[in-house]
C-alpha cells in the first residue's frame, strides 16, 4: 500500500449551506430497516447488542460509514455523487477529488488511475499518466489543469471509474480499517474511527499517520483483545485523533470528531445504529 507522506486536508462545506440541512442519500427506512434485520432488535434499542452485531463491512453499516464520511469531506450524505469531483483545495497536495479525495500529490490519485488503466486501457484519464507520475509528491498541477478536470469529469460517468474508486477506497482506506478494527476487537464504531482517520491521514510513519495514532491511543487505553474496555480505548484513540488533527492548520476543525464520533461514543451506540444525528462544521446530518 502507498502511504500518504502528509495528511489530507479538509474540505471545508461549500457556500449556501444552510445550517441544519439534512441530506439522505438511501432512505432513512431502508437503513433503519437493515439495522432492526442485522440485530434483531428495532434502532432504538439496538445499540446495546454492538458485541452481536455485525462489523462496518456490513453493507448497511457501510453505507453509512460512506454518508458519515461524506457529510465531513463533501458537506452532503450523496457520496455516490462524488465520483465526478474534483479541485485543488490549496492544502499542498494538488488535486483533491473521487468520493474519498485522491490526492495528486500524495500517490492515491495515481494508483487509481493506473488501476483504472489496466482495466480499461485508453481510457479518458490514462494518457495523464506521465504527468501524474512526475507530480506525485508536490502541488503542482504540470500536465493536468483545466483538460484534466474536464476529462476526469468525464470519466466519472464510467461505471468502470466508478468500480475503481470504490475497489481503491476499499484496498487503501476501508479493508486495512475493518481488519484492524476487528483485531482489536472494536464494533462498528470503532472501525468507523481507524476509517476516518486513514481517510484523513493515511498511514506511515509520520507522527500522525494512523498507526502512530493508534500507538499513542495504547499508550493511554488497552483494546479489548487485550481485556481493555472498548468505551475508554475510544475515548483515548478519538483524543490522540483529534491531536493528530491539530498539528495542521488545515485540520484546526475537528468536528468531524468532536461532534459526530464522540457524539455517537458518549451515547454508547458503539454499533453505529439509526437513528443518528451529528454536525460537521456546524451543519446537522440525519440518518434513520
């Protein structure tokens, strides 16, 4: 796996969103529906069977963890929408853009175009290979500008760009997070939070990569493979995240944390069950 060498930005919600806007992007029946079916129990009182439950792999749980996600780096629960984004948000790694925001400058963008190309040789993007490649590692947009943009657009109306993204998100972000997550023997919101952060921060040495995160979680909490309470391991993992966050001025905002993870930690609904309600930035997001 390529590691990204600086942690990603945030994307700061776009202008006219009103406060209090509530986004679906499946309908709050249908989740809640899967949940009361994967536990047996109605939403209300699901969450006190997260031991039972089923991981963030599960396809309802996962769908949510796409929504919780994209209300942070898109301000909208739509993240199917986001296939097609892209732009330059000034934080140093170039390109941001797909539903989990490959960098340009940070190797995620070219791994996935690459991936794309061996799929589909010719594609709309694999001629931009060259110029990805010698861009890797900075913000320069050399080869790339307004064409690229507009072929990328263009690409996201690929259902085979769009299987990239997802299998790339998967391999990069999600499946490292679930594995680990289950190692350590967390629920559903646990996994969430190791997703997070390797979304945000990728992983590597640097001292807030997502391991380091960890490391400095357990030098606090025990996980409960190793016989620690799973309330306070997260409580300490959420803290060490939120200090990773603040040694970037680009992360100053840690509400994606504060007032959506910690939210849904405080409750004790370690399973990620609808109904939920959190803020990012300010703006409130539903589910269920």
């Amino acid at each position: 796996m390529r590691a990204r060498s600086i942690a990603k930005s945030l994307r700061k919600p776009a202008t006219g969103l009103t406060l209090g806007l509530v986004l679906l992007a499946v309908p709050a029946t249908a989740v809640a529906g899967t949940a009361v079916a994967a536990t047996g129990q109605a939403p209300a009182t699901a969450h006190v069977a997260a031991k039972a439950a089923a991981g963030l792999d599960d396809p309802a749980k996962k769908e949510i963890a796409m929504q919780l996600v994209s209300s942070a780096e898109n301000s909208s629960l739509d993240w199917k929408k986001q296939y097609a984004y892209i732009e330059d948000i000034k934080d140093g790694r170039g390109y941001t853009a797909g539903i989990i925001g490959f960098c340009s400058g940070t190797g995620d963008m070219l791994d996935l175009v690459e991936l794309y190309t061996q799929r589909k040789p010719g594609n709309v993007l694999a001629k931009y290979l060259p110029a990805l490649r010698k861009v890797n590692g900075s913000d320069s947009h050399a080869g790339l500008g307004s064409a690229f943009e507009k072929d990328w657009k263009k690409a996201a109306q690929d259902k085979d760009f769009q299987k990239a993204q997802n299998d790339e998100r998967d391999r990069v972000y999600f499946n490292p997070a679930v594995k680990q997550g289950k190692a350590d023997k967390i629920g559903v919101l646990g996994q969430f939070a190791y997703y997070d952060a390797l979304v945000m921060h990728g992983d590597g040495s640097d001292k807030t990569s997502f391991s380091n995160i960890r490391k400095r979680a357990l030098a606090k909490a025990k996980t409960p493979a190793q016989g620690g309470d799973e309330k306070a391991y997260l409580d300490a993992f959420l803290d060490a995240r939120v200090w990773a966050m603040q040694q970037e001025e680009a992360h100053s905002d840690t509400s994606r944390v504060d007032t959506a993870q910690r939210v849904f930690l405080k409750k004790g609904n370690l399973n990620l069950n609808p109904p939920l309600d959190w803020k990012v930035y300010g703006d409130s997001y539903h589910i269920g």
